[in-house]
C-alpha cells in the first residue's frame, strides 16, 4: 500500500468493503476473499502471485526517488507512481536482454552547459535529415513524432507511450549506459507535443538526469526545453526559410505574429511554444513570444485530425505502446533461446500467436 500511495480508504473503495473490514485485514483479524484479492493487485498494480510470495521482495522501492518530484505535482500520484514502476520494470529486462544478445550501448553525446552544442551534435548522431523531417511534416505532425521517435529508439533507447493519466507528468527518464528508457505520457495527444516532450526527455538522459517533469519552471527544464526547440529547429535551414523575401515581406515583426509561428511550427512539425523558445534563442523574438504562445493556446485550437481508419490490433498497440528496441530486444533473446516463448508473451504482454505479428510490426522478419 505504501508503495502504491493507496490507504485504506482506497482499498475499501474498490473492493467496495467497509474500511473498518480493512483495517481488520491489516491488522491479521480477517481475511480478504478472492474476489478482494483481486481487486486490490488491480488497484496497486500488481500480480496476484506477488501475494503469494514467502516476503516482500527485499531490493529497494525503485519508485522511491521519484516520490517527492510526484507529491504535490501530479494529479493523480499513485498512477504515475505504477506507470513509473512499469517503465523499471522495462527497462530491467530490456537490460538483462541487452547483456544475453550482446546488444552495444547507446553512443550519446556529452553533457555540456552549452544546449547549442548538445543539440547539434545530437542531431548529428540520429542522423535525421531536415529534409527528412520537413517531408514527414508534410504528411502530418504525428509522422514527425513516429520518425524522430524511430531515430531516437534506432539508437538503442526504449522510448515508451502509455497514458499516465491527465493533469499528470509529461513524461520522464530512466538514464542507463546500457538501456536508458524516456516515457512520454500518451495523455497530452497533440502530437507536436509528444515530440518535443520525447526531446525533453532526451536531455535529460543526456544529462544523466533521473527526471520526473511535470510542468515547472526550473532552471534545469528550460534547459531541456531550449535543447528539444534546438534540435527541432536547425538554426541554419531555419534563417534560410525566416530570410525568404515573401516570408520577410508578411511577417516583418516575429514578436507578435503567432500566425509565423504557425507556419513555422507546420514546416518543422515543432510545437508553438519550441518555435517561440527558438525565436528567442537565436535573438529573433524575445520573451514576449513565449508569453503571447503560452497564453493564446492557438495551438490547441488547431483543426486535429483524430480519426484513424487503422485498426487496432494488439501487435500496433504493442507496437505503438513499446517502441522498437523494446520488442526488438525481447525477441532477439527468444530466437538466441535465451528467453521462453510464455516469458516473451509476458513481456510483450502479447499472447503467444501475437508474438510473430509484434515482429513484423516492429520491422523484423519472424
Ligand atoms: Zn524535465
């Protein structure tokens, strides 16, 4: 219960018994029933074998470090709380994996003052073309998301999409030399969103940071914040678009034109609020810009285009939920027999046939 930040308020809700039975359970004078039992794993998010354990298990709450950062930040502490556990939990058998299948370690830049610096060689080292971006922009913002989030997992990162809940974080790093993993929180669905937050993350594994964002402004984040607008919006290509005459001649003051910001945030496939930070760090707009995008939220009154006529399958789920080197990694260990079919399937959370359609999915022939 105290892992989960559930009390037994909690606990009596969702087996919809009185606290008063809880309290007798806690203190070993009754026993919950199955159906209880049930519910309970559900709440606080485990197995039910787990209460079947001889102990608790002896390491360290893994969540532990992160609880400060949650209280008083998320709306709901004790879902974040679960989702960060899951990503652990992730990322301990991506690990293990990555050891058995021999799989090299991801080559990040250094860390430096200097975002300018980082984010250029960052880019340098996803080798993402800005050709490349402003041609998946054309498709759609969510086709920017999917190829840099490929570029980034093609490093040997596990980027995870999952919904933590609204009003909670954005997301968070779990830096590792062997299997460092970012979390975007599928919750916020603007998609330029999810690609700036994926970048968000990026510094801070660069920076070694174990980072729970929420919205707040430290130091430490604009840092973050300027480092993903820097890597989105590529100084040169750029002031190339910005010094176009008929681009020059319709917008001649950046500082308030939200309607530049517009275009500029659909030719890179950027969110408002990274083109205005950009502006402002490359001298071409000040504070005032950040603050105009802040408060006008016409981003979020663009037209969106939420349908999908894809059909959800469980593999694109997986797909969509886990990433790449995630999958890639499991099922490398089952084909070098270093993993069970039945421990890949939970893994993946994927039945058994499921397995061979996650595999193409992922982009590798069973
Ligand atoms: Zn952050």
């Amino acid at each position: 219960m105290r892992d989960a930040s559930r009390d037994p308020a909690d606990l009596a809700a969702a087996t919809e018994r009185s606290q008063d039975l809880v309290e007798q359970w806690l203190r070993g004078e009754a026993k919950p029933q199955t159906g209880d039992l049930r519910k309970i794993a559900k709440l606080v998010g485990r197995s039910i074998h787990f209460f079947f354990l001889p102990a608790p298990p002896s390491s360290a709450r893994p969540t532990a470090e992160f609880r400060t950062a949650i209280t008083g930040e998320a709306s709901s502490p004790s879902q974040e709380l679960l989702e960060v556990r899951f990503a652990r939990n992730v990322q301990k058998i991506a690990t293990w994996s990555a050891s058995e299948v021999r799989f090299g370690r991801p080559q990040l830049p250094a860390a430096s003052d200097d975002f300018h610096v980082v984010a250029r060689q960052f880019r340098a080292a996803l080798n993402w073309s800005v050709l490349d971006q402003r041609t998946a922009a054309k498709s759609s913002k969510t086709a920017v998301f999917r190829s840099l989030r490929e570029k980034v997992e093609d490093l040997g990162i596990v980027v995870l999409l999952r919904n933590a809940g609204t009003g909670n974080c954005r997301g968070f790093s779990l830096p590792d030399s062997s299997v460092p993993v970012i979390y975007i929180n599928a919750a916020y669905d603007l998609p330029t969103l999810r690609t700036y937050t994926l970048l968000h993350e990026m510094a801070h594994v660069i920076r070694g940071d174990k980072e729970i964002c929420h919205d707040s402004d430290t130091p430490l984040e604009r840092w973050c914040d300027k480092f993903a607008a820097a890597v989105l919006l590529p100084e040169h290509d750029l002031k190339q678009y910005l010094s176009r005459e008929s681009f020059r001649r319709k917008h001649p003051d950046l500082d308030s034109d939200l309607d530049a910001v517009r275009l500029i945030s659909n030719r890179y496939g950027a969110s408002w609020s990274a083109v205005a930070i950009r502006l402002k760090e490359l001298g071409l707009a000040s504070q005032r810009l950040v603050h105009l995008v802040e408060t006008s939220r016409g981003e979020f009154q663009e037209p969106k285009n939420t349908f999908s006529t894809v059909r959800q399958t469980v593999s694109r789920k997986r797909a969509a939920e886990f990433g790449y080197t995630y999958p890639r990694l499991i099922l490398d260990a089952l084909d070098s027999r270093r993993l069970s079919p039945l421990d890949a399937s939970k893994y993946l959370r994927a039945p058994g046939p499921e397995l061979h359609n996650i595999a193409v999915q992922v982009g590798r022939s069973a």
